[in-house]
C-alpha cells in the first residue's frame, strides 16, 4: 500500500477522548510507505478549543507513547491522591 495516512480503526477500537472543555483528542495509528521499510506511528491529535482556537497534534513512536501512557497513569493517581488529601 502506498501513501501515508491514518489507517483506519477497527470497529470497535476506541479512537479519542473529549476533555470537559470541549477539546477532542484524536489517537490514529499513522504507516509511512517507505520502499526500503515502512515507518509507523501513533498520532495525536488535540482539536479545537470551544472558542475555536487552533489544536496541536505530536506525532510518537511506540516507545515514546508508551512512555507517555507511563506518564499520564502517573500523573493520574498522583492527581487523585492529592484531591483525596486535600478532603
């Protein structure tokens, strides 16, 4: 297959997330045609803003979204303890 481009998702995978202030974040697996060697990555993408201001998108190897994935579980329970301690 030649191009580059998102590939397309699988039914019933979960392909993006919708913040509480409005913003989608989009997870696309991306697959560079390259002759030699295909090249994959995971993109992601963060939509527009509810007052319309311009998103971001970081294009990742697997290694560095699993050290992002490692980062946000983190975060996130060090984000729940807090809130549960400030009770």
């Amino acid at each position: 297959m030649g191009g580059s481009g998102p590939d397309r998702p699988l039914a019933n995978e979960d392909t993006c997330v919708v913040t509480t202030c409005g913003r989608k974040i989009a997870v696309h697996r991306l697959r560079l045609a390259v002759a030699d060697r295909p090249i994959g990555r995971l993109a992601l993408d963060v939509g527009e803003d509810r007052g319309g201001d311009p998103g971001a998108w970081a294009s990742l190897t697997a290694d560095e979204a699993r050290e992002l994935a490692r980062l946000l579980l983190l975060h996130a329970d060090l984000t729940e303890q807090g809130a549960t301690a400030e009770k």
